[in-house]
C-alpha cells in the first residue's frame, strides 16, 4: 500500500502527543526523532529530512495552541502542513499551450514504465477532450514501437511512426507536421530510455527537445528505485530543464521518499502518479491529499471523485428507491460490488477513509479476493433465488457452493451477512421516519 510503512510510524509518533494536555520540549524532541527516523528509512534525502523536522520544531514551539486544538493536535496540523509543502503544495496541472499543438516530451530511464504511463497521459488528455497524438521515438529497443501502438490502441489514440531505421530527431519533427495537419491538439513524445550517464543518448534527447520545442518535459520515474530517483532527476532537470515528474508505481511504494524528495530537492512538482497498471490509474498528484493520507486522516475529496467517476448516477437513484421499499437483492448487490471494483483496489479505497489507518488495514483481506468470492456466489444462484433467498435451502446452498467454488459455510456467511444487511438497512429507514417526524430530513446513505 502506498507509504504504508512511513504512514504508520509517523502515526505512531505523533499519536504519543495526541492526549497530552501540555506538550514539553522533551516530549516533542522525541516524537521528532520518530518521525526523523521514520523519514530517513523511507528513503527520504537526508537534506530534506534535517529541514524538514527544523521548520516542524521552530514552528511547534514557537506557534501559539489554536483554541480549538489540543497541543498534540496543533503539532500534527504543523506536521500536515510542511509535508503538504515538501511535496509541492498544490496540484500542478499540464501548462497547453496558448496556440495548439502542445508538445509534450517523455524522457526517464529504461524500465521506469516510460511508453505504458505515456498512453496513460493520453487516455487521461483524451478524457478532458484533448486529441492527443503518440509519436514513436524510441528506435532502439526491440518491440518498442509494436508497444505504443498497442498501447494506444486500448487508449483510443492514434499513433505517429516511421519504423526503427530513422533518427528520432527527424521522426519528431515529421510528427509535429503530421499532428497540425490533422488536428491533434497535444503531441506526446515518447523517447527511448536512457541511462542519466550515457552522454551520446542524453545528446540525443537534447537535440529532440530543441528540434520540437516542447511546452512541457515530463520526466518519469520509478517510484520504487527510491533515493536514486531523486539523482535521477537532477541529472535529466541539468540536461533538458523538466517542467514535471510522472511517478509510477506508487501503488508498489511502502517507503515514499523519491515522492517526498523530488520537489525540495529539483523544485519541479510531480504532476501525475502511477497507481496500478491500468489505463485510468495514472491520477493528478495532489500534495494537501497525500499528507493527509499519510497521517491517516483520509483523502475524502479523492474518494468522492472516484465514486462519481465510477458510479452510476440513474442505478444509485433506483437503489435508493430499492432501499427504501425493501426491495434490495442479491442482483442489486451484485451491481454494487462491480461499480465499487471500478473504483480501483480496494485497499487504496479504504486507505483515502479518515481514521482507517495502515495498522488497521494490515488486519483485512484487501486483495479484492474476497469481493471476487462473493461475486462468484451469487452468480452461482438462480436469479428467483437471488431476489428471494429465503427460499435457499440446504440442497440449493450445497449446489451454489459446488457451482462457486467454495463451500457450504462460504454460502451461510453471504446469506447471514446478506440478511444482517437488510436489517440494518430497514433501522435506517425506520430512524428517517422518526426523524422526518421531528422536523429533521437527510436519509443517512445519500
């Protein structure tokens, strides 16, 4: 899970402070030394480390205690802050260009998922209505090209290619032609990786960036190579001067330093991150969110942009309804076991929830195994038996299990927590009519 090892000592630390009516120098030099280590096996660059827990401190023992916070409070909103600084502050969005095409160049080294996150970027481009074209830049290595074309094909995005035996200079600038012609709006440049030590291949990149004259340098980086990332990046911000970092595999990334380090150490924000392999998992990097996901207080804005992305909006209304009248079934629990599954793994899910922090995670089966067990259940059921599962009798559930894969006591524990459900549900029901009566509305699930 993403910073799982950095967010749970961090909260370890600084929950020692949380219920402490008056907070000491002591007190809060321990805690600092935590989080100081916390950082520092996260990978964390040393630099950024030591600035870091200095500005915590000056402005811990310095701030007055705002009146609605405990001390321990007002040093974990310190702590929020600065992390939320380190990391850029704000989302840092695509700068287009004023008068299209805008050229956008992908550099990074070999393996860092370069090509994949360059189809990312265009599904993501394509869905604000952008119409994005991939050019095939890297000559060199085998099947390169073969892969952006297949990946923007599942994009959905048309690709420029002149086959392995032209120099990528030529190829970038016949594109950037090919693209105005058509009417691609943004041009997206896919180069060949390249170690940040290879002089002839650096030279190469160089001479694309100049030929195309791109409005942004996207460098793309493997999150979990760590502390080297950030070398990385110096070295390619001293070649091509990179407007933004793309981080991949972060989903993969339990330390989180190169996400920490880069912007304090290049000043260049981390525009986009990698968190799974499929197209739409390449998501805006929001600095304010991923403090407070670090310091288990949730990513709720996060959360309520990916239901709204994946739910549909018709299908809730008539559940509502369903909900209402009694009326929920096992095909409607079916509906909202997909709609959830779209909403990516269920462990980044729960980890954007105030509260639910990396320790509590650590006890649950967070691998969608479970969701695809159920699912399995229920398609085994005849559709009378899942609008009315009473009618499950021993024989039907021996059958179900049999047609599902699992056993009689997985087909009792969906038919029992099926049933707990529904009764929760009529409570609810019942406790809006109570309190519609009193003057007060608001049905608790909507």
């Amino acid at each position: 899970m993403v910073f799982e090892s950095l967010s749970e000592k961090l909260q370890s630390a600084l929950g020692k402070l949380k219920g402490k009516g008056k907070i000491s120098e002591k007190d809060l030099d321990l805690a600092m030394r935590e989080v100081r280590l916390a950082l520092l096996e996260a990978d964390v660059n040393f630099k950024v480390v030591k600035d870091f827990i200095k500005t915590v401190k000056e402005r811990a023992l310095g701030s007055e205690v705002m009146e609605s916070l405990t001390p321990g409070q007002q040093v974990i909103k310190i702590v929020n802050d600065e992390l939320t600084k380190l990391m850029g502050e704000k989302e840092s969005k695509i700068d287009f260009a004023s008068s299209p095409p805008t050229v956008i160049l992908m550099c990074g080294l070999q393996g860092a998922g370069k090509t994949t996150t360059t189809g990312k970027l265009a599904y993501n481009l394509k869905k604000q209505n952008k119409r994005p074209l991939l050019v095939a830049c890297d000559i060199y290595r085998p099947a390169a090209i073969k892969q952006l074309e297949v990946v923007g094909e599942r994009a959905g995005v048309p690709v420029f290619s002149m086959g392995d035996k032209i120099n990528p200079v030529d190829i970038a600038k016949a594109a950037i032609e090919h693209g105005k012609k058509h009417g691609n709006d943004v041009i997206i440049v896919d180069t060949a990786g390249r170690l940040h030590i290879d002089e002839n291949l650096m030279d190469e990149i160089k001479n694309i960036h100049d030929a195309v004259k791109p409005k942004e340098v996207l460098l793309v980086l493997d999150a979990m190579t760590g502390q080297d990332a950030v070398n990385v990046a110096e070295s390619f911000n001293e070649k091509l001067s990179i407007s933004g970092v793309i981080l991949t595999k972060l989903d993969g990334d339990a330390r989180g330093g190169s996400a920490l380090s880069i912007r304090a150490v290049t000043n260049k924000p981390i525009k986009f991150v990698g968190m799974g392999e499929k197209l739409d998992q390449l998501e805006p990097f929001y600095p304010d969110r991923m403090a407070s996901r670090i310091l288990g207080m949730g990513d709720v804005l996060s959360l309520i942009e990916k239901a709204q992305a994946s739910i549909d909006e018709k299908k809730a209304m008539e559940l509502e309804k369903k909900i209402r009248t009694a009326q929920f079934t096992f095909d409607d629990f079916l509906d909202q076991l997909e709609q959830m599954k779209n909403m990516g793994p269920l462990d980044q899910i729960l980890g954007m929830i105030p509260g639910m922090n990396t320790k509590a995670l650590k006890g649950l089966d967070v691998d969608n195994k479970e969701l695809v067990k159920i699912e399995a259940v229920i398609k085994s059921m005849t559709k009378r038996e899942r609008e009315n599962p009473e009618i499950i009798d021993s024989s039907r559930r021996k059958r179900i299990a049999l047609g599902s894969g699992t056993n009689i006591q997985e087909v009792n524990k969906l038919l029992k927590q099926f049933k707990e459900t529904k009764k929760m549900m009529r409570k609810f029901i019942d406790m809006e009519k109570t309190m519609k009566k009193k003057g007060k509305i608001g049905f608790p699930f909507f």
